[in-house]
C-alpha cells in the first residue's frame, strides 16, 4: 500500500507486539510445564498434562500439569510447613519480599503482558497498559500492609493455609489479588490457576524463585475443577478464596460448611450502567466500551445491561451504533485492536446460544457491518435494545462483548430496575448532577458504584459484591480482614459457662391467690403477635421448675417478621445521630428497670442477684458502645491512583437473622442485636431458646423507647426448627448464628442458595463479659458490607 493510499484510507496495517521472550520462556520450559510445590518444579503423580492453546490463533503454546489430589497434599503440606517461619519473618520481612515480586514483576511486564495475551486472548493494550501495571501496585501497596500489620492490625493474626482458586478472564490479576494480602498478613498459599490460563501464574513462580521467596510460601498447582476441589476439601487448608462462577461458589459454601473455613467469593455480575438525561453522552459512549467491550465482556463487573432515560435513548443507540462500527476485533498481540479473542470455544459457544435466545425472545439485535477474523476464536460487540427487564440476556451473564440495553423514565424506576438482579458486584452511574449521583450511589445494591467512569481498580479500594455476587472484598484495608483472624478467637471455649446456681425456695411465694398470667408474644412489625400455628412451649428454670411459656413459632412466623423488617425503611434512613438518640433510650429505659430483668435471670438461670445485676449493667453499657459507634463508624477515602475521590462507604447488610446464644440471655441477647441495629439494619431475632424471657420482656423497652416497628422482630421456639427456615429464606440477606457445630453447619449449607451472609460460632463459646470477645468492630463489620463509590475529578 502506497503512503498516499494509506491517507486515503485511514486504515490501520497490523502493529504485532514482539512475543520473542515469552516465547524463550516457554522453550526453557520445554512447552511442558510441571507444578510448583515447595519451591521446586514437580512432575504430577498422574504424570498427566492438558493443552493450553492460544484463542487468537489456536496454536498449542504448552502442556500444562494435572494436579491430582496426592499433588495437592504435598502443597499444602509445603505451604504448612512454610507458615511459621514466614509468620515470624514478620510485616517487615514479608514486605521486602513482597516488594521485590512488585519489582521484578515491573522489570518483566512486557513478557507478563505478552505472555498473558496469548494465552487468554486479550489485546496487548489492556494487559500492557491495565492488567500488568495493576498487578505490579497490587504487591506494592500489600508490601506497605505487611509493613503496616503490627499497629494497623495488631488484633489480628494469620489464618495459616490458604487455598486460592481463580477464574481465566484476569489470570494475573487475579494472582495478585490473592496472593498478595495473603502473604502480607502471614499466610502461606497454595493456587490453581484456570485451565485455560495457567501460563502467566507459572512464569509467576519464576519470580518467586528469583526473589528467593522462601520455599512453600507460594505453591500453583494447575489443573482442572477436580484440582480445584480437593483444595477445597483438603482439611489443613484454614480458608478458601475463590473467584469465578455463582455455581461453583455455590459448590464451594456447600463443601465447606460447618468446617470452620473461612471463605471469600468473587462472583458473577449483571451491572447496571446508569445514564440519565443529562449525561455527556459522548463520554458514555467511550464508558461503554470500557464497561462492556473490555476484555471482550468476560469480566464479572462488565456494565452488561445499559439502562437509559428514555428522552435520550434513541440519541445513545446512534451514538453507539456509531462506534461499534469503529470498533476493531482481532489479533491479540496487536496494538491497534480494541477487542481480542474469546477464551476458548465452549465460553464462545455460551455466548451465541445466549444471544440466540435474546434473539428468539424478540429483542432487537445489533451487530457492526464488518466481519471478525475467520481464525480463532472472535464474536463481535452486539447491542439489544428494547429489552423487558425479564428477558434471559437481562438477567443472565453473558460473560462476552454483548450490551442489553433498556429505558426508564423516573430515577425510582432507574433504581428498581437496576436492582431487578439477584446479583450485585458493580453498576454506573452517568450524569453531569453530581447530587443525583450520589442520590443513587447509595440506592445501588452493588460493591462498587463508579460514577462518570467504569471498570476502575485500584489495591487502594475494596472490590466485592452483594447477593449472589458473593462476599468479601479484595484491595484496600477492607480486603486485609480476608486474611486474618481475631486473636480472641483462641480464647473461644469448647464449653458454656458454668455457672454458679442456687435453688428457688418457691415456700416463700404467697399461694393465696393465683398470680395474674403474664403471656408473652412474639413480637413483630410493633406489634405483640400470637405465633400463627397457635403452640407454646413450656420454659423452665435450671432445675426444672416451671416458669412460663412462650410461642413456639413456625415458617409462617419467620416470613412475617421478615416481611415487617423489609417494611421497616424508617430505621436505614436515619441518620446515625438520630439512631444513636434512641439506643441511648433503649439503655435509658433499660437502666429504669434494671431490677426486673436481674430478677428474670435469677428466676431463668438461678444465678445470684448480683450475678444478674451485673448482667443487666453489662447489657447497659454494652447499648451504649453502640450508641457511641451509631455515628463514628465512618468509611474512609481511598488514595486510589487515578484522579478519584474513592469513598468506602460502609452501609447496612440488610436484613440479618441473629439466632442468639443460649447462654447469658439477656447480654447475648443485647450484644447481637444491638451492632446490627446500630448500622441500619432490621433484623429477626430468635432469642436464647431456654431463657427467651429476658428478650420477650425486652419489647416493652422497644415499645417505649421509639424504635421504629418492623425495626426489631423478636421470634421464640425451636432454636433449630427457626434457624433452618431463616438460612433457607431468600429475602434474608445475613444471618448470625450462636449455637451448636451442627447448627453453624446447617446455615452455612443452607444459605448457600441465596449466598447470604453468614456469621457463625461452630459451637465455641465466647464470654460475652468480656469486651475484647463481646463487642467491638468485629460485630459492626458484620454488619455492614463496604461499598466503594468512585468520584473522578479535574475539569
Ligand atoms: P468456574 O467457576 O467454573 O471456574 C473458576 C475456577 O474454579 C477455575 O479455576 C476452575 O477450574 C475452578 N473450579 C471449577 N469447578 C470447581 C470446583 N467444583 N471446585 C473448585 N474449583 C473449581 O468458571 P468457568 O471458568 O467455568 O466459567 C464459567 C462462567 O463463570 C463464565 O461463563 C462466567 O459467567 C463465570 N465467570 C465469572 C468470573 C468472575 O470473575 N466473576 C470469572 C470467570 C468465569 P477450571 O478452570 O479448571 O474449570
């Protein structure tokens, strides 16, 4: 083509990226690579390799090992035996090290970027300019938290092994991600890559070994979802850390439940992308090919469902149509392409069967004019429009480059149709009204909220999702929390209390005259309610006298004080001043019948008065800490790297189901709900199950005490029956469990469906006396999930 012709046509020639080095890395690796246990490279017991092959042009770059269930035992027992030195190496010397995977992975990105590029199939632009420079701040900025863990955690200790799987769409980032917070705060790791995907992680343990990172500190072990789930089930692996599908997160609570696992997930998406009348639409348009033409849509935030004010929709879709038209599909390695290949043939083939039945639906389809190379693996941008809020391809992930775009006319219908998902990691807000903005930042459920951009990461920020997209979050202070545990917890007791009782002399209660009958009820929307099934259940003191009987609640009942909690939306709407007025009410009132609740311990558990009396203090004082975090348990602004002001906002969960413990009635009782309350949420409280006395007593507090009806639902009867129905229900976003091994093990199965929240005591007993164990931001952090809204600046 002459230079005079080329002018003409303004058509780009091909601008191939040099893959020579990565190419030298997998010669020197033979094109066969082994698994990374203990520092060394290991040869799998199976002695059996898979094929991992480039989607651009579907050459065989390598063979990659199966890692069977022996491989994964010898990791583990590597990264077991690496944990206490590296423990005691402490935050300074895990943060050289750290430090030098940052630096060394900066003095190699080309290759990373290359390397990553070809196996996965994402243009050289994204993972030269984002994925690999993101990595490289990742192990910076955990180099600074490991430096940091003894004043900025000294709470905190390591959990120990830590299993870590990830997904093919972000191969190294994802390594990051995990591996460096766990390293930062002690822990040892044992990975597995994606099958389609391992190549980058692998020329990652190069680094290790570069830096001389202690052997067992890092093993990867490749291979497919069987790999993946005898990590998962290994027992010396103290927490899993998973990114990838729903279904498998799903899979992964169900495996762990009951075994004390800690957990994190990072799951699917279906985010909204926001644009109100007034947005600059130009800069949407360029938003939209970050949010949805990124990595070929194959990332779990992607803006995949475009919600539009109606006055502008028809002048959007033009402006889009535009340029996708623009828009140029192609090689990975070369520069001037904006969208790579899919990843393999099986996600290319989900994609067209998705938008075959977006078709079939009768939803309008559009696609640019020009056609995706015929070799490898390619599908080009696609925009729906006209799309009903029920259709598949508006609630299902596409996981590819597909846009399904709606309208709506109000700001109220903007939000309920954004949070018509069962998922909830990230949306987008666009408009130039930057108090409409963060009006609607708070309505989002979603992690992450960015407003006037999309797609941005930073390790300065939280990333994590609500509902279905999981829990935990990555980056930031927040996502340290993954990887530690409270130093208390080794003072949790296999055993309740004893306690020291006293008979009740009933020969001194005057037997002339029956007393009045004193009935207690459930307590549900404000209101004093009779179970619905009609039963009651006898309650007695600790030598079997009788004392009362209270409701013996069913399903019904649940459902009731759920849906009054969901009706309550006066409590989250207060500020945490007006919240911290009526707590302080609460303890007022509390504190005016102190003797009565002391004399319904003694009467429940035959304590001593002063027992009970210090029991009523305890529960008094414990209203107040609350009363005092109600306004101060602030977020913070994220030094994120791009011109941002990054709010970590930390908001209510939602409704939360607390099942209390049986021991300490009164100050159990007080000591779950109150945090929860205290940060908005409305809650169903199952109290104690054999002294439910003290908390049925307690709603003539809350009647007096100007706590919204629906605010606080008290539910009696059978701890077990109530818990099962409370982990099953959908509409319940969190649920605190105090009680037995085999009821912790009931709710984390159980809620897996709807993946709620669940914190859980797996039948250790904390001394609820005691306030590094009873109280503290430990219980708040339950209580709120952190969203991080994105504000960029500069005019
Ligand atoms: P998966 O959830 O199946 O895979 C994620 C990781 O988990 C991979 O390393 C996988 O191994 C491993 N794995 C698979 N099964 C198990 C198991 N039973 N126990 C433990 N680990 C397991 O996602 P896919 O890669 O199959 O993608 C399917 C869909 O998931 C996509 O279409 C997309 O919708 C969604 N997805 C979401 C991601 C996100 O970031 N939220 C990322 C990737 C996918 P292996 O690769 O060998 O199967």
């Amino acid at each position: 083509m002459s230079i005079k012709e080329i002018y003409n046509t303004m058509e780009y020639g091909p601008a191939p990226e040099s893959n020579k080095e990565s190419v030298a890395f997998l010669d020197q690796h033979k094109r066969k690579f082994q698994l990374f246990i203990n520092g060394k490279w290991t040869k799998p017991s199976s002695g059996e390799y898979f094929e991992s092959i480039s989607p651009s042009t579907t050459e065989k770059l390598a063979q990659v090992a199966e890692a069977n269930d022996k491989d994964v035992d010898d990791a583990v027992k590597a990264a077991k035996k690496a944990l206490k030195p590296w423990v005691e190496l402490g935050g300074h010397g895990r943060a050289r090290y750290l430090y030098a995977i940052a630096r060394q992975i900066q003095k190699h990105s080309r290759n990373f970027a290359v390397l990553e590029s070809m196996d996965n199939g994402k243009p050289i632009r994204e993972t030269r300019d984002i994925d690999i420079p993101l990595v490289a701040r990742h192990f910076y900025h955990h180099a600074g938290w490991a430096q940091l863990m003894d004043t900025e955690m000294k709470d905190y200790k390591e959990i120990g092994v830590i299993g870590q799987i990830i997904p093919w769409n972000f191969p190294m980032l994802m390594l990051a991600w995990k591996i460096a917070p766990a390293l930062a705060m002690g822990n040892t790791v044992v990975l597995k890559p994606a099958e389609f995907t391992s190549l980058t992680a692998l020329l990652f343990a190069d680094i290790c070994k570069q830096v001389g990172l202690p052997d067992g500190v890092v093993n990867i072990i490749t291979g497919h979802g069987n790999t993946g789930a005898a990590l998962v089930n290994h027992p010396d692996v103290s927490k899993i850390a998973f990114t990838g599908s729903t279904e498998v997160g799903k899979i992964i609570r169900r495996a762990t439940a009951g075994t004390g696992k800690k957990i994190s997930l990072e799951l699917g998406g279906k985010s909204p992308f926001i644009v109100f009348e007034d947005a600059d639409l130009d800069s949407v348009v360029e938003g939209i090919v970050d949010a949805i033409w990124f990595n070929q849509g194959q990332v779990c935030c992607a803006g995949s469902r475009l919600l539009v004010q109606e006055s502008v929709a028809e002048k959007l879709y033009k402006k889009i149509r535009a340029r996708m038209e623009t828009l140029r599909v192609g090689n990975s390695l070369d520069k001037s392409i904006d969208i790579g290949a899919i990843v393999a043939p099986v996600q290319l083939k989900t994609i067209q069967e998705l938008v075959q039945q977006g078709k079939d639906e009768g939803n309008t389809c559009w696609q640019p004019s020009w056609e995706c190379p015929k070799e490898g693996c390619y599908y080009p941008p696609t925009l729906f429009t006209g799309v009903s809020p029920s259709s598949i391809i508006a609630q299902e992930e596409i996981f590819g480059p597909v846009l399904v775009a709606m309208t709506f006319r109000s700001h109220g219908e903007a939000v309920k149709l954004a949070n018509n998902t069962r998922y909830g990691l990230a949306s987008s807000i666009w408009t130039e009204n930057i108090n409409l903005a963060l009006d609607i930042a708070p309505q989002i459920k979603a992690g992450t909220v960015w407003i006037n951009c999309s797609n941005v990461f930073d390790a300065a920020s939280g990333f994590g999702g609500y509902r279905e997209s999981g829990y935990g979050r990555e980056g930031g202070k927040e996502g340290l929390y993954e990887y530690v545990k409270h130093r208390a917890e080794s003072e949790f007791k296999n055993e309740a209390p004893k306690l020291k009782t006293h008979e009740p002399n009933n020969k001194k209660e005057n037997k002339s005259l029956p007393s009045i009958d004193r009935t207690p009820k459930l307590f549900i929307g404000g209101k004093q309610a009779r179970p619905d099934g009609g039963n009651s259940i006898p309650i007695k003191d600790t030598y079997g006298n009788y004392i009362s009987e209270v409701p013996k609640s069913s399903r019904k009942d649940i459902r009731n004080a759920v849906e009054a909690a969901h009706a309550c939306t006066t409590w989250a709407g207060m500020t945490g001043h007006a919240k911290a007025q009526v707590l302080y009410y609460i303890a007022e009132n509390l504190s005016v019948r102190a003797e009565e609740f002391a004399a319904r311990i003694v009467q429940m558990t035959n304590v001593s008065a002063s027992e009970a009396e210090k029991e009523v203090q305890t529960s008094i004082e414990r209203v107040y800490t609350y009363a005092a975090w109600a306004d101060k348990y602030d977020g913070q602004v994220h030094h994120t790297t791009q011109r941002n002001v990054t709010l970590a906002m930390p908001e209510k969960v939602g409704i939360i189901g607390i099942v209390c413990p049986d021991e300490s009635h009164l100050l159990g009782f007080i000591s779950t709900v109150i945090p929860a309350i205290a940060m908005g949420n409305c809650i169903v409280v199952v109290p104690s199950e054999t002294g439910p006395l003290s908390a049925t007593d307690f709603y003539q507090i809350l009647e007096t005490s100007d706590v919204p009806g629906g605010c606080i639902n008290i539910v009696t009867g059978s701890k077990d029956e109530l818990t099962k129905e409370m982990a099953k229900h959908d509409d319940i976003d969190g649920l605190w469990y105090f009680g037995t091994a085999q009821g912790s093990k009931d709710v984390e199965l159980l809620s897996a469906e709807n993946l709620k929240r669940t914190w859980v005591n797996y039948g250790k007993y904390r001394n609820w006396f005691d306030r590094i164990q009873g109280e503290g931001s430990e219980f708040l952090r339950h209580a709120t999930e952190i969203k991080n809204i994105w504000v960029p600046y500069g005019a």
